[in-house]
C-alpha cells in the first residue's frame, strides 16, 4: 500500500534484468514513481514492464537519469565507466544495489523464506510462494522470473512471509558480497551447488565461501535446507550455527524423497511417507518441489494443504515453457545455459514428448557458457538432443583471451557423436536451416538466459 513516501521517484538502470524489472513493477504497485533504462529491452519484461505502465528508455545515454530523482538503483551489471552510472556519481545523487533496497525497505522482520543453488531456485521459490498463496497467506515475493500462478515477479504484501530468490551473483559495482548475503534469511534452501559465474568466482571453492556466508547469518530459530545428495552442499553446512535438514534420495537424508514416478507432463514423489504430485516433468523438479514441501511444512502449513497446492502449480515462464506449434512441431522456450541445467531440461522433454525427435537451440550468452571453461560438459549436455544448433558467442571481447568457448570444436564433438549439429551466425541462419529439416512431431527447445534474436517468433512464422 502506498505510503507517505509514495511519490518518491526511483531510477532502475539496468531495469530489464529479471529481478530488477520484478522489483521496478512491484514498486510502482506500491504507488512508487517508477522510471528505468536499459540497453537490452526484449520480452518479456519489457512487454511485462509496459503493462504495469513504467516508462523504459532504450540505451545507453547520460540524459536518462531524470531531474528530481530520489534514488537511483543500480544493477549489478553496471561497472565504472559506464555513462549512466557516472552521471550519477558526477551529480552525486543517492544510489543504491537493488538488495539492499530490499533489505532496507522490506526485508526488516519478515519471515524470509530463501532459495539459493546454482539451479531451480526461480521455480522453488515460485513453488513455496504458490503454496503459501493457494493455503491462505498472500506472501511478498521477490523472483527472478514471472511465475504463472502469480502475474509477476515482485511483490510486497502485508504478509509476515517473504520469499526470495537468493542469488549467489555479486550485488553491484560498489558490494561485491553475494546477493543472498543481504536477504534476511529466517528460512534458506540450497538446492545445489556447482561452479558457476566464472567472471566472479575463481573456482568451486570461491562459491562455496559465499555459501558458507551466507549460512552464517541464518538464525538459531530459523532452518537451513540443503540437497543432502550433493557434497558440495553438504560440505557448506559443515558448522552452520542454525539447523540443517538433509532433503533427497540416500538414506542419510531427514526428509528423504522416495517412490518417483513420472508421467508425461507430471511427477510424483513420498517424502517421509507422504504423497505429492508436481505438473512437471524430471528429477530435478521432484527435488525443487521437496524443498518447498520442505520449507512450507517448516512455516507451520499442513501436509495436506501443501499437496493440493502442489498439483495446482503451473510454473515459470522461461522454463520449459510451451511457446506454440505449427506443422506439428512444438517449441519450447527454456532458461538453460549451465551444462547441468541443459542436460536436465533436455531429459524432461524427451520424458514429456516421448517418441519424438529432440532439437536444441543453444545460445552461449552467460558469462560462465561463453567460456570453454566446461566446453566437455556442454558437448555432453547437448548431446542428449537429436539435432542441435549452436549460435556465435555473443560479445566474444569481453572473454580472457584464450579462454573462449570453441563452437566449432563442440559442434565437431557432436557430430563424433553421430548427432546433427550446425553452428548458426544469428537466428535468422538458425531458422532458415532448421525449417526445411523441421517434420512433425519434432521438439524444438530454445535454451538461453536472453532474447536471442526473438528465435521463437521466428520459428513458429518459417513453421507456418
């Protein structure tokens, strides 16, 4: 609800980063005046910023910082030298890093439910969201990505829950401190922990330090919920001063997963002898949805009402997200770009649509897939495709010299491997070659962390 603050004007630069335009939009329902800039504007969160009627400005210029602006928020993408951001500190205006706003404006004495892990946090975090919604409570929630059964990314409620999405990224130009390290956390999940964002962290042992952090914080009456199959999150726990509760499938878990069934479209699971089913489809969703139970029966909702919350969840938009089909052949949009994340994506479509042929679309655009630092695991993910197209990497200048993912060496790799693999220059080369090899029934999956070049669009008019 507004407050007598309600008319400040904020600034987001950067504020079509997932979390940002979820935060911008939530503000400006907060009766906030909401303006941002951006240098990539692509749906959806420009379509998703428009509605909400926040005024976007394209590019990249000094003049898009406004006159009067109260506080400019500063994404994490920003770095020294960049106009916008020097304006700011040339007119020595206020700024600040969006989790810190967070914790300063809406974070203080909230029951902050947070789910951190190189991958699922977005759709836990939505799962655990959903759940408390569909059981009676109207949560804050703050996710990097739109989840379905909530309209919106961002949030904020009277409620005493908030749920978070805690990223392990660095928090701005000015706090190089892991986000999640701001996020209040009563509640923290660790889905997973693999290497990752290979332009801050130097090794596996870098993230599990923030981790370890980030785990210190949690208080003794709070819970910490770690994927107890992964030895990475088991090691960060080691010493962690509030409780730790194992969740997966060996034995040495508290809540242990057993009984996985999958259907297409649906999975079912025990945990500690109780019955749920998820309208998704892998292993790695069976898990993100026992961390929400997990989480959800800590809060203190019931078993039963957690169950029925569960079936009715739809999901994330950008993860594995039915797009449209034409000629009989289906596209599917999806968030991968990790080798962990691809591989699994990969399966869970062959496990909906079994029987049909398989194509990836890979776009290498994050910071960690431009690089040739898991180029083998790559090459293996990808290879659980039938057919596979790889595009240029994006921005090559700005990787280390000689650290540069090798597309052709994995294209090569693939076809060893007796798949159908091209490298495309852009999307237009991707479609123009995919459609005449395209035959009903065919899958398609579109995996990047961006736009790339609106391939979907694309694919379903060459399709026509």
């Amino acid at each position: 609800m507004p407050t007598d603050q309600s008319h400040r004007h904020f600034h987001f630069i950067g504020i079509c980063g997932t979390a940002m335009g979820a935060v911008a939009a939530a503000m400006k329902d907060r009766g906030y005046t909401v303006t941002g800039s951006d240098q990539n504007v692509y749906p959806p969160m420009s379509d998703f910023l428009a509605d909400k009627g926040i005024s976007i400005i394209a590019g990249n210029s000094p003049d898009n910082i406004p006159e009067g602006v109260d506080l400019v928020v500063i994404g994490n993408a920003m770095s020294r030298g960049d106009v916008e951001l020097e304006e700011v500190l040339d007119r020595k205006l206020g700024y600040t890093s969006l989790p810190e706003l967070l914790k300063d404006e809406f974070l203080k004495g909230k029951r902050n439910i947070v789910a951190t892990g190189t991958h699922g946090k977005t759709t836990t975090s939505s799962m655990v969201a959903h759940i408390l919604k569909f059981n009676g409570h109207d949560p804050s929630h703050m996710i990097g990505g739109i989840p379905l059964d909530l309209g919106q990314g961002g949030k904020f409620t009277d409620s005493d829950f908030f749920v978070i999405e805690g990223d392990e990224y660095d928090t701005a130009f000015f706090d190089k401190r892991s986000k999640f390290i701001h996020y209040l956390p009563e509640v923290v999940i660790v889905n997973n922990i693999e290497f990752d964002h290979a332009d801050i962290f130097k090794d596996i042992d870098d993230i599990k330090l923030s981790f370890k952090r980030m785990l210190n914080i949690v208080p003794r009456n709070g819970v910490v919920f770690i994927n107890g199959d992964d030895l990475n999150a088991v090691e960060v726990a080691v010493g962690c001063p509030a409780p730790v509760v194992k969740v997966g499938l060996s034995s040495q878990c508290e809540h242990r997963l057993k009984d996985i069934v999958f259907r297409s479209g649906w999975s079912s699971f025990n945990l500690n002898d109780f019955k749920y089913e998820v309208p998704m489809d892998g292993e790695f969703n069976v898990r993100n949805a026992a961390m929400a139970v997990s989480a959800s029966l800590f809060v203190g909702l019931e078993k039963s009402g957690i169950a029925e919350a569960l079936a009715n969840f739809s999901g994330v938009a950008r993860r594995q997200e039915f797009r449209g089909e034409k000629s009989g052949v289906k596209i599917i949009d999806d968030f991968g770009h990790h080798p962990t994340a691809i591989g699994s994506t990969i399966d869970a479509i062959r496990q909906r649509y079994e029987g049909s042929r398989i194509w990836a679309l890979f776009e290498p655009r994050s910071n960690t897939s431009r690089r040739n630092l898991m180029q083998d695991q790559l090459e293996s993910a990808l290879s659980k495709a039938d057919g596979i197209f790889i595009s240029e990497v994006p921005d090559p200048e700005k990787v280390p010299l000689g650290e540069l993912l090798n597309v052709d060496s994995v294209i090569e790799g693939l076809r060893t491997k007796g798949k159908i693999a091209f490298q495309g220059s852009d999307s237009d080369a991707i479609v123009e070659k995919l459609i005449p090899l395209a035959k009903p029934k065919d899958v398609i999956i579109v995996l990047s962390n961006g736009g790339f070049g609106g391939i979907h669009t694309k694919l379903l008019e060459g399709l026509r």
